[in-house]
C-alpha cells in the first residue's frame, strides 16, 4: 500500500511540475537573441553651450591669450614642437615665414575649411602682421574651445623685431596632416565661417584708421560708438573724446548691455592686441564692432595710432 501511495504522488508531482512550466512559458531552450545582429549604438550627446554662453564665458573669464614675441621666438630657436598658423596673405608667407608655420590666410574661407586638421589638444599659436587680426583669431578659435595664443605684435612689430630671428625664418611650405574630424559643434563651425563672410561693410578686415575715425568725428557722424578697453586710470588720463571706459577685465560682458546693436563700435585699447580679441567676442554675440588700427598708439606701433597720429586727447 505504501509503495502505491508513493507512485501515485510521484505521478501527480510530475503533472504538477509539467502544468506549471507550461503556464509559465517555460523551456528547456535558449530564448532568441532578437539583438545579436544589432549594434550598440552610444547616444551622442548634444552641447547644451551654445556660441552665446561661450562668448559670454570668454569674457566672463578672460584668460591669457598673448605670448610675448620673445618668448615665442625662444620656444621655435630651442626646437619646441608647436602648432603655428601664419595668417598674412599668401604671397607674403612665401616670401618667409616662421619655421613650421601652416599659412590660413586672413578674410579667406582657409581656416574654417580647415577646422578639422586644428588641434583640440595642444596649444595653436597665431600671427598676422601687426597682433590685430591675430587678436581676433585667437578670440573666436578661444569661444569655440581650442587652446590659442597670439603673438604679441605679430610679424612685423613683434617677431621680426627678435635677436636672432633669422635663424627660424624659413620658405619651406608647411601643410596641415589628414583631417582628423572636427569635434566642433556644427554651430560653432557656422559661427566662424559667418564670421569671415560678414566682415564690416567699410573696414574688410574689421580695423578701422584712426583718421577715419577722426574724420567721422568732425562730420558728427551718428553711426559709430567708441569705446576705450584700457585700464580706469589709463582711460582718466586721457581718452578719444566721446569714448566710454569698459575696461579689459574679466567680467566685462556686464556692461555690454548698454552698447548699441545698430551702431558701428569702435573699440581700441593700447596697440590693437586686446582690442582684436574683444572684437572678435563681440561679433560673435552680434554686434558690428571694429577695433582701431593700433589702438591709443604706443612706442612699438609709432608712428600709428591715435595718439602717436596727433589727434586730440581729453581727461
């Protein structure tokens, strides 16, 4: 009787066991890989920074972005490894130029056709002639996110002016490597291509001479609007009549609120470097702002300049 007993259990045990497996969808056998010909796919993540918020941060933080011409010239002599752009036109960085330096020549469509051979990890060093349109490279490349310097006073007031600059001059053409994909946000790329495609209507290279300043001075010309970025006491020394004072510090984006988006804006500092830089942020957010040649004038860029020109000073 046990032994019945015992088999009847087994039996319903089994049945139970086989009910239940079957209610449950279970099997013996693997479930299909619907994915296994299927990639992964990482989701990209979109940049919430867009080129206002940069713009705004460049100023906000201001950084260093000048490398004098003499320490620039002892890092090529002692063989540094550095990333150089040439900016001056074509025909002159063949008549010679810095060893290793790649020619994008200014107001052309060179540097944004090339963005994918600029590096996002080492520092690019940029001249021109004089550090002014440099000063205006080095703004935008700095907003976009590349690590930039520009050299003080460029080629011709700066590097040229080296003890023993010869020796790194060469006509030997350096070229960009393969591209190696831009990791520019596409707004950033449009930015820097509008940039070139819009330059000031009457100043091509967004620099404006200090007699034509002058001159729509004394015709009361209504459409520009000056501004000095040299230091408070620098400005209360003596400053282009009419100008106001937004000194070069960080945190000056503040007072942009008050500059005019239907005027032409004139800004200039001491020689035309930080007066660049500040141009290029300022068109970057919109406004039609221009730099003056060589600033209030200094030493280095007599006999150009406001005040090396002979125009009237105020306090």
């Amino acid at each position: 009787m046990f032994l019945e007993r015992k088999r009847i259990f087994a039996v319903l045990l089994a049945l139970m066991l086989v009910f239940s497996l079957a209610a449950c969808g279970g099997s013996d056998a693997p479930a299909e890989d619907t994915n296994a010909d299927t990639p992964v796919e990482t989701p990209v993540e979109e940049s919430t920074v867009s080129v206002e918020d940069a713009a705004n941060a460049f100023f906000a933080e201001l950084p260093k972005i000048i490398v004098s011409n003499e320490d620039f010239v002892a890092k090529v002599q002692a063989g540094e490894e550095l990333f150089i752009l040439d900016i001056r036109q074509a025909d002159v960085y063949a008549e010679g130029h810095v060893t290793g330096a790649i020619n994008v020549p200014w107001n052309t469509s060179a540097l944004v056709d090339n963005l994918d051979s600029l590096p996002m990890d080492e520092t690019i060093y940029v001249y021109c002639y004089t550090g002014q349109t440099a000063g205006q490279t080095v703004g935008l490349l700095k907003i976009a996110g590349y690590d930039v310097q520009s050299v003080k006073y460029g080629y011709n007031l700066g590097i040229s002016k080296v003890e023993g600059f010869e020796d790194i001059i060469t006509t030997d053409v350096a070229v960009f490597d393969e591209p190696q994909g831009s990791e520019l946000d596409s707004e950033f790329v449009e930015m820097i291509g509008s940039y070139f495609d819009n330059m000031n209507a009457s100043y091509g290279n967004n620099i404006i001479p200090a007699a034509d300043l002058k001159e729509l001075m004394d015709a009361e010309d209504t459409s520009y609007y000056v501004v000095s970025i040299r230091q408070a006491e620098d400005y209360a020394a003596g400053h282009i009549p009419g100008a106001i004072n937004i000194p070069f510090v960080a945190g000056m984006q503040e007072s942009f609120g008050d500059l005019p988006m239907d005027k032409t804006i004139v800004i200039y500092c001491y020689s035309g470097q930080t007066a660049g830089q500040t141009v290029g942020g300022l068109r970057a957010l919109g406004y039609d702002a221009v730099s003056l040649k060589s600033g209030m004038g200094t030493p280095v860029t007599d006999p150009s300049g406001w005040a090396n020109e002979g125009f009237e000073v105020v306090q």
